[in-house]
C-alpha cells in the first residue's frame, strides 16, 4: 500500500466527519435548546456515516479488484481466441499517440511476443485499469471509517460539556473552522494545491453545510 | 460529459443520501419517541451532506482542473529546456512495455517530431493524466448534491405522516431497504457486478450503518 493511499483515505474520511457531524449539531442546535439531543443525534451520525463510508470504500475495493480480475481472464481469452484482433488493437494504440505504420508494426509485433506482456499491456493501455493491491480494500475501510470517527468527534466535544446548544455551537463553530482549516492546509499541501486557499476552500464547505443546516432546521421547527 | 460520468455522481450521491439519512432516523427513533425531532435532524443532515459532498465534488473538478493545466504547463516548460531528458522519459516507457532497443530509438523520435502530440503523450502515459472537462466540476457538484436530497428524502417520508417514531422507522426500514436493493441492482449491473449479489451487499450495508446508529443511540440515551 503506497503512503498517498493511506493520505487519500484519510483525507476521504476526515473532510466528511468534520463536515457532516458539525453542520448536523449546527442545525439542530437552532432547533434544540438542550444539548443531550444532539449528542446522540451526532453519534448516531458518526455511527452511520462511519459505517456507510467505511463499508462502502471496502466494497468499492472489493468490486474494482474483482472487475480487474474478469477483464484479464477475458483478455486471455481473446489474445488466444482472436489474436488478430487483438493485435490490430495494439497497433490502433500505437497509431493513435502518433507513430507511423511501420513502427506500429514492429512495435506490436514485439508486444505481441509474449503473452503475460501483451495482455498486461491490454489491461494497462487499452482498457486504463492497473492491478490492485489484493489487501487494499480492508485497511482503506477501516482508514476511512476511523477518519471519520476522528473528525465527528471534534465538532460534538462542546456539547458534552454545555447543556445550552447555543453556547455550544459557538465553541462547536471555532474549534471545526479552525479544524477544518489546519486540515484543508495540509491536504492543500499535499495535492500540490496553494495550500492557503486550499485551506480557506475546506473550511468554506463546512461553513456552507452548517450554515444551510441551521437555516432549515430553524425554519421547520 | 460522458453519460458514465452522470451515473457515477448520481451513484455516488444516491448510495450515501439513501443510506446516511436512513441510518440517522433509524438512530434517533431508537432514543425519541416523536417523529418531529427526527424529522429536523434529517433534513438538517441532508441540507448539510449535500453541500458537504456537492460542493466537495466541486472543488475536487476544480482541483483537479488546475491540477492538468500546472502539469500541462510545466511538460512544455521541460520539453522546451530538456529536450533530452524528456525524449528518453518517452524512451523508457517504452522501454517498459517491452519494445526492442531499435523500436524505442524509433518511437521515441516519432514522438518528439511534433510538441503538442509529445506533451500529451507525456501527460497521459507519464503522468496519467486525462484532460478534464471544463463544465464538469459544476455539473459534477448539482448531480450529486440532488442524487443525496433525492436518496435522503425517501427514509425521512414515513416520519411525516407517522407521528410515533417507533412505527415510522418500521415503514422506513421497509422503504428504503426495497429502494437500497433495486438502487444497488442497477448499479451493480452498470458496474459489472452480478446485480442479485450487488443488491445484497448495498443493503447491507443500509442495514449495518442503520443497525449501528439505533444501538448506539440506544445505549447512550
């Protein structure tokens, strides 16, 4: 498992748990005068989107390496049923990106040499898939289900300690912006984003989402 | 915009609007017995999921928009002040794929004969990088913003009309698994999956995250 898999899952889970949790407990908290409410409202949140994130990014692994899987056994079978074809499908590779009909030619000729390389070849070029790490689809369910766990805790903690949700809210607001901020820079930083503005863009989402929650559960209640 | 484009936002945004707002009901009904709270708290949570995940879809088509334009950028750069280095990266791949001494030497050179088609054979087969549509981060963030209210609304119905928690979460529960096994049925089948098995496991899934929400919303209340 390469370091930016891990990094990837752990920037998946943790955006939506600081989000979602916090703009839930934001918009209930226009709702709801006492707190206890909302903290088994949010619990039950991280509870379920832990689970549906989790679960789901195990899924996702499990069918990508499965799909891999029947296209090589297909690719096999057509590289040994209809190599002609296959062959000529090489070559429309090999024309494609630019290279003239003799070259075509000699390259997929030389491609076509030996199986393994060809079919590789097929998988990799013709149909854009890469063979995936057998043991990936555990550990980025459980990266993306603690992430998640990990940032809804942050935007619940005030309103264990404050019954008023109001008075709450307002610790909840500063220390997830603030959270959310830190979290958007680093991130920022590692997919080559100018890591400020990367930063001011994440915290922006969870100020929209908290924001928007609040609104219509205030204007329901 | 491919319309594989369109059913992946609309998956992405459906499997978790149904499954994260259904969860969450299941969760509060375990702890209040009046739907009105836990008809706030859902409407709250999809106000706030799907901004969160639209407008994170969004910034994630913009980052990766800017992303290709500052690599695009700097291939030119490169080619321009390196010829060399940048005509053996084309060399080495095909190097890689296992093509001749001969072949690469003549490949590489076809290549290089013409900057554009160098920098986007560079981009794609280097990097991996595809040009991104322009139009499509916002597309992107109203398709899956819409799929999560569209998948969030339909758990929620039954806490309209039925005023005890406890019978409406039995109407939801019903509701929204049939909705979770057809979705993941046409999912599946769009993805390659045997959909009956496909089916399964997206409402399992419902069910996992749900069951979770309720136990602990029970224990904690």
């Amino acid at each position: 498992m390469h370091s930016s898999d891990l990094l990837k899952d752990i920037v998946i889970g943790m955006s939506d748990g600081l989000t979602v949790p916090f703009a839930l407990a934001a918009g209930l908290s226009g709702a709801v005068a006492n707190s206890s409410i909302i903290i088994i409202a949010g619990i039950a949140e991280i509870a379920a989107g832990s689970i549906a994130m989790g679960l789901g990014g195990y899924l996702a692994g499990m069918t990508e390496r499965d799909h891999y899987q029947s296209e090589l056994k297909r690719e096999y079978e057509e590289v040994d049923r209809v190599p002609e074809i296959e062959k000529q499908e090489v070559k429309d590779f090999f024309k494609q990106i630019g290279l003239s009909e003799e070259v075509q030619e000699k390259a997929s000729n030389e491609i076509a040499r030996d199986k393994k390389q060809w079919v590789d070849f097929m998988m990799k070029y013709e149909l854009g898939l890469e063979a995936p790490d057998p043991t990936r689809a555990t550990k980025s369910a459980l990266n993306i289900g603690f992430s998640y766990i990990a940032g809804g805790i942050i935007p619940l903690c005030p309103y264990f300690f404050i019954s008023n949700s109001t008075q709450a809210l307002k610790i909840s607001i500063l220390a997830t912006l603030i959270c959310l901020f830190v979290f958007g820079y680093f991130k920022s930083k590692l997919t080559g984003v100018a890591p400020l503005f990367g930063a001011l863009k994440v915290a922006l989402i969870g100020a929209a989402a908290a924001g928007a929650a609040f609104g219509v559960a205030k204007l329901i209640s």
